[in-house]
C-alpha cells in the first residue's frame, strides 16, 4: 500500500502550477471536506492577514469557511481561487 506524502503548502504558495495540481489531487477524491480543507491549506500558506486583503473577505471568515467544518458559498471560493491565480475548469467525466 502506497505511503502518503507530506505536502508543505508554504513551499508551493508562489506557484499557481502546483497549487492547481494540489487542489486538483483533492477535487479527484470526491470529498467536499478534503476540497475546502485543501483550499484553506492553500490560504493560509499564503498568509491569512495578506490573503484576507487581497481577496477583500474577513481573516476570521476564511478560516471558518476553509477549516472544513462549514461549507464556504461559491462566491467566496471563486474569490479564493482567483486570488490564488488558479482558475476552476469544468470537462466531461471519464466515468459514464
């Protein structure tokens, strides 16, 4: 059984490449708590106090919305993603 692997979000927060791909590798699990766990991953490598500004949301709203526990509206993740130079890309399912 493969291992899993520690993956320090702070070393990729300047790279939208491997924050897509990370964010990607959490969308093909089908889990909506691992997805909004994974983006909060990614806000809070980036800082929360200087994400928070840039995305023009309350630090203490982006922790509760990416912490898992509530579900964020779609309004603010398309804020989020924006801010983190990544985009949302929709493509037909491999699956039928």
């Amino acid at each position: 059984m493969p291992k899993a692997r520690f993956f320090d979000a702070a070393e990729y927060r300047d790279n939208p490449k491997m924050i897509a791909k990370y964010l990607n590798d959490a969308l093909a699990m089908g889990d909506a708590v691992l997805v909004t766990k994974a983006i909060g991953d990614m806000v809070r490598a980036q800082g929360m106090t200087r994400f928070s500004q840039k995305v023009g949301l309350r630090r203490d709203g982006l922790y509760r919305s990416f912490r898992g526990k509530i579900s964020p509206t779609f309004d603010t993740v398309l804020s989020v993603m924006l801010a983190l130079n990544v985009q949302i890309v929709v493509k037909p399912s491999t699956s039928s």
